[in-house]
C-alpha cells in the first residue's frame, strides 16, 4: 500500500507533466504566448480559476517560467490565494479537465466552480 501526498514546491505555481503536454499542444500556435492564471469572484465559495492564454503578463503579474514553451502569468492580486497551486490535467472519461492542488483551499462547493481559502 502506499500514501501520495501533495507536497508543494517552492514556485508559486507548478504543473505537471500531462497539463506542461496539455498547454505546450495549446500554444504551439501562439508562440510568446502566456498563460495567465487568476482568479474571479464566483459561486457560492467565493473564488473561481480562470485561465486564459495572453501576449503580454499584466502590471504586477509575477511571471513563473515552467520550462522554454510555458510561462505562467500569475495575477498580482491571486498571488496569496493561488501560492503552491499545481496545476494538473486529468481525463475524465472522454474529456480533459484543468485541474488545480491548490493547498490554500479550506472549502469547495458541491458543484465544482468555486472555492475559499483561509
């Protein structure tokens, strides 16, 4: 038997090895493009993901390299909520979901959309 645990890295935001596959296939036509991660207010938990692939990194953004084809735009105001956030890409029967380990997370809603943090 064994135990996985999530243990976070020291950047502010990792991916693994099928969302850097994921989002390398995503941008190959966008070359300098960024993915920029922030979050929105939403549902009934209060925080949403969203993810959107940009030219440029916003004033503030704090920029984390995940290797030559990938950067990621962290949003200046998500920086506290989103510290040590994996962010992963699983399928789930025939679809492909974004997925986020985020260790900042106290509680989800039922159905998904949002999140809170402490």
């Amino acid at each position: 038997m064994s135990v996985e645990s999530f243990v976070p890295s020291n950047a502010l935001v990792s991916m693994t090895d099928r969302a850097v596959r994921y989002f390398e296939s995503r941008l190959k036509d966008q070359p300098g493009h960024l993915v920029r991660l922030s979050t929105k207010t939403s549902g009934c938990t209060g925080y949403a993901y969203v993810l959107d692939a940009v030219d440029n990194a916003q004033q503030g953004d704090e920029l984390v390299k995940i290797n030559d084809n990938i950067t990621v735009a962290v949003a200046a105001d998500a920086i506290d909520v989103l510290r040590n956030t994996e962010i992963d890409y699983v399928k789930e029967g025939i679809n492909g979901v974004v997925k986020f380990n985020n260790p900042n997370v106290v509680n989800e809603c039922g159905c998904g959309e949002s999140f809170s943090v402490s």
